[in-house]
C-alpha cells in the first residue's frame, strides 16, 4: 500500500514538472522580458494605412544611418559595431519579436549595444509608425 502511494506521489509530481517545463517551453517561443508599462500596449496605429508610409520615411531619418537604407542591418554607421544592428530583412528578427517589445526597445534601446533610446527624439505615435513599416517588411507576418 504505501508503495503505491509513494509511487501516486512521484508520479503526480512528475506531471507537475512536465507540465510546467511545457508551458515553459510554450512560451519560450515568443519570451520576452518586458516591464510591465510595456507588456501590453498595442498599436494604435494597426489599422491606419498612412502609418507605414510615414514610418519609412522616420526610419531613412532616424535609423537608416545604422540599420540601412534597406533595413538590412548595412548602415553606414554600422560598421564596427558589435553586436551589428538588428538586420530586418530576410532574418527571424520580426518574427521573433512582438509589436510591444519593438515598441519598448525603440523607446528605452538596448542596454549592452548602440541601440539609442529615441523616447525623447520620437513622438509615441511615431515610433508606432515605424513598428508599422517594419512589419510592412513581412506582410505575411501578422502583427504579434
Ligand atoms: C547608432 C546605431 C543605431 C540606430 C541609429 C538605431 N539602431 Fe536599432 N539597433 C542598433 C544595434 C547595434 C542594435 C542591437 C542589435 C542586437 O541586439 O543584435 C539595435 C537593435 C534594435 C532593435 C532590437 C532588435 C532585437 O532583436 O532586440 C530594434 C527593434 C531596433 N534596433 C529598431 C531601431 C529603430 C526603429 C531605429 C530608428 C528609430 C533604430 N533602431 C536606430 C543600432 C542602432
């Protein structure tokens, strides 16, 4: 009889784990570390067919200098750094990241890389619009 509970008792546990290793897992797929402020902003911009436009012409001002003309991560600024900037073309990256992750690094950078923090150089709306033209990049990527 115990034996049986003793082995109820492992296997219940084991469930457990397994489980939470999944979800775990699960989510690893799309985890990102976001403070809270940021977690669940949405784009306000999802469904204005202007936003891409405008954002393509705030990215050849703003980012183009490191992330290229192109988006491919060949600015001419770029050379040197390490890591390289984000390239946006052909590469995971997008698909990688949710529009709220964007909108958090666009708004504090990347600690530990070149990433500027442009809070103070864009409007909220328009680095909105330029999450907008990314995403344009790989229109068979939903926003996520
Ligand atoms: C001074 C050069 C520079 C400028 C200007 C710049 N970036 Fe970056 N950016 C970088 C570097 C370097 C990284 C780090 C890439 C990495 O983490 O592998 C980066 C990372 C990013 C990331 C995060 C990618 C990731 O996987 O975490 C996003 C999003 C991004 N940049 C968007 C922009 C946008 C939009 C602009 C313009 C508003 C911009 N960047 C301007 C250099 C720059």
């Amino acid at each position: 009889m115990t034996g049986t509970r003793a082995l109820v008792v492992v296997l219940v546990a084991a469930a457990a784990i397994a489980t939470t290793v999944w979800t775990y897992a699960a989510r690893g797929a799309l985890h990102e570390d976001l403070p809270p402020a940021f977690a669940s902003r949405t784009n306000p911009r999802l469904h204005d067919p202007a936003a891409a436009a405008a954002g393509a012409a705030i990215f050849q001002s703003n980012c183009a200098s490191c992330h290229g003309d192109r988006a491919d991560g060949h600015g001419i600024a770029a050379v040197g750094l390490t890591p390289p900037p984000a390239n946006f073309r052909g590469t995971d990256v997008l698909a990688r990241h949710s529009d709220p992750y964007l909108f958090y690094r666009i708004t504090e950078g990347k600690p530990g890389t070149a990433m500027p923090s442009f809070r103070g150089a864009l409007a909220e709306n328009e680095r909105w619009a330029v999450i907008s033209y990314l995403r344009s990049l790989t229109p068979d990527l939903a926003h996520r």
